[in-house]
C-alpha cells in the first residue's frame, strides 16, 4: 500500500493534522481518528470527477492549516482534543473498480483494527462498499448501523452490467451481511430513482428510507430522533456516510448527481454533529465532493465542515463521557446581559 499524496497535487494533510503511513502501525498507533483519502470516481453514473476530492476536502479552508480549530457550538478543539491524523490516499485507478475496492477496504480494515475511527474522504459513492465492510470486519459483520444521508437510495442492482458503482454499494452491503437492511436509515432521499422494483426490494430488507417530503412534514430533529432509535437496537456502533448530493444543489453544486429540492448546509452540519455527539460512531465517509462542478468552492467548504463537525462531535462526546457534563445546543455562546 502506498502513499498517493502526490497524484492530485502536493501531499498535504487535513488542515495540518500529522500524517501517518498505514504500511508502518507504530506510525498510527493510539489515533483516535485516521483520516483517509480515496479518490476513486470509476463508479459514477453521470459526471466523473469526485477523484478531485479528497485534497479538495483537506484544504478548502480559509484559515491557518496548523492543525487546531476550536469550534464555537462545541467548545472543544477537536485536532487538538482527540489524536487526529491523515493517512494519504489510497491508490485507486478508475479503469479498475475491484482492484480499487480491495486496496481501500485494506486500509479502512487496517485503521479499524488499530482501534482508531477511518474519517474517508471520496471520492465517488462506490466506496461505501469498501469503507463499511473494512469497518464491519472488525466490529462484526451485522453488529453496525448505517446512517446514510443522501438524495439517491444506491440500492441498485446491476448497473452498466457491473455489481460495483456509485449507485449500488448499499445492496452489496446488505447482500454480504456487513449492515443488517433492518439496520438501514437513510436521510433525504428524493427526485425520480429508483423505481418500484428497487423500492420492492428495500421494503424486503426493512430499510427506513426518511424521502424529503417526510422530512419537511416532521422535521429533521424528529426523523432524526427515530433513526438514532433504530440505529442502535441491537448494534454495537454506527457507520455515518454522508453524500453531499444530500444537501440542495445551491448548496452543493459540485456534484455529479445533483438533485434539487435537498437539505440546506445548515441541516447537514447540524445533523452530522449531533450524530457524532450522541451515537457510537465508528466510521464516516464523506463522499461525491466533485471540484471540476463546483462554484466557489461551496462544495469544498462543505466537505471540509462535514469533517470538522463529525470530528467536533466525537470529541466533545468523549470529553462530556469523561467529566460526567452534557453539551446543550441552547448555551449562548457569550450573553452579555447574563449576570455572573
Ligand atoms: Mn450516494
């Protein structure tokens, strides 16, 4: 396994965190997170260049990369807080989708192994596959949840004529046994695919699919609520996979899927940190980040915060598990007419 740092630019890490080398455990040994890039975007259905975002996500930031970025809500400093680091990138080729998937769900297996949560940077969707069994082969197949926020299902068959592509690693998921259907929430789905076929066969597994429209009708808070419910009966820990296509269009433009009518960014920050604060954790991915489509680099941005607010979470979690306290979403941050 080597390092790729180079292939896309100047080998650098998430906003300065230390790196490792996974080819040397010493190197990554008590890490409370690895960070690991896999841009790999030969499995996309439509526009290619996801492959572009792992460096994307680590420096699309406006302030110093040193390493350190205290959050406002959480009040922790989560690169400085827990032991973060950055693996590189996986070497992926995207003429080859199955040498691709074993060399990430190595390395995902190996960061797992050492104890440490894999923070995947994508990278197209495909690498849900790879990343969750990497996790499951060490917590157990069928003992961890998926928390999947997304516009589209990616429950699909046969696609192209291949089993492998963005818009099917959650069957092979739950083909394999690694995530349990009945175990299988997903966030935000909307728009025109798949159709009842598909829909049939997710109903078979019991997945709870949250479509936008129940979304608006309940409010994120309470699906989100039920989801955390279902996500731990019987299961040890959760997978987090965040499709930005999640979010609106206008919110995410640098996608290859984009499918209008989403989340806002305010949502899915939201939703990631509260996920990270309140539920056992154990793998993230951050995937469909595609610079070649984006505007500004708001999708940049968001994939950066995406990462910054799962990390924000885990640490205040641990520190709130270690002190006894309780992080409350309505503490001001300063209120000057509070008496002392
Ligand atoms: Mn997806």
């Amino acid at each position: 396994m080597t390092r790729y740092g180079q292939m896309f630019g100047p080998d650098i890490t998430f906003l300065g965190v230390d790196r490792c080398d996974l080819n040397d455990p010493g190197s990554y040994a008590g890490a409370d997170v690895v960070i690991l890039g896999a841009p790999f975007d030969g499995g996309t259905s439509h526009r290619p260049g996801a492959r572009f975002g792992p460096n994307a996500i680590r420096q699309t930031c406006y302030l110093p990369h040193d390493g350190s970025r205290p959050s406002l809500a959480m009040r922790v400093d989560a690169l400085q807080d827990v032991r973060v680091l950055d693996a590189g990138d996986v070497e992926t080729y995207a003429g080859d989708i199955e040498g691709s998937l074993r060399a990430i769900e190595d390395a995902v297996a190996r960061i797992s192994a050492s104890g440490a949560i894999p923070i995947v940077l994508g990278g197209d969707h495909t690498i849900a596959l790879p990343d969750a069994t990497g996790v499951a082969r060490h917590h157990g197949f069928g003992r961890i949840s998926m928390l999947h926020f997304d516009a589209h299902a990616d429950t699909g068959h046969i696609e192209f004529g291949h089993l492998h592509g963005h818009g099917q690693p959650m069957r092979r998921l739950i083909e394999s046994g690694a995530i349990r259907g009945d175990r299988f929430l997903q966030i935000g789905l909307r728009g025109y695919w798949p159709g009842p076929d598909i829909l049939d066969w997710m109903a078979d597994q019991r997945m709870r699919s949250y479509e936008m429209t129940e979304i608006v009708h309940r409010g994120l808070d309470t699906c989100l609520t039920e989801a955390y419910d279902i996500a731990l009966d019987e299961c040890d820990g959760v997978y987090l996979s965040v499709d930005v296509d999640v979010c609106d269009p206008g919110h995410a433009p640098g996608t290859g899927t984009p499918e209008p009518g989403g989340l806002t960014s305010r949502q899915l920050l939201d939703a990631v940190r509260r996920t990270c604060y309140e539920l056992p954790v154990v793998g993230v991915e951050i995937v469909e980040v595609a610079p070649p489509y984006d505007h500004a680099d708001i999708t940049a941005y968001l994939g950066n915060r995406v990462v910054l607010e799962a990390l924000s979470g885990i640490a205040r979690r641990r520190r709130d598990a270690a002190e006894g306290t309780r992080w409350d979403p309505s503490q001001p941050l300063l209120d000057g007419r509070r008496p002392e």
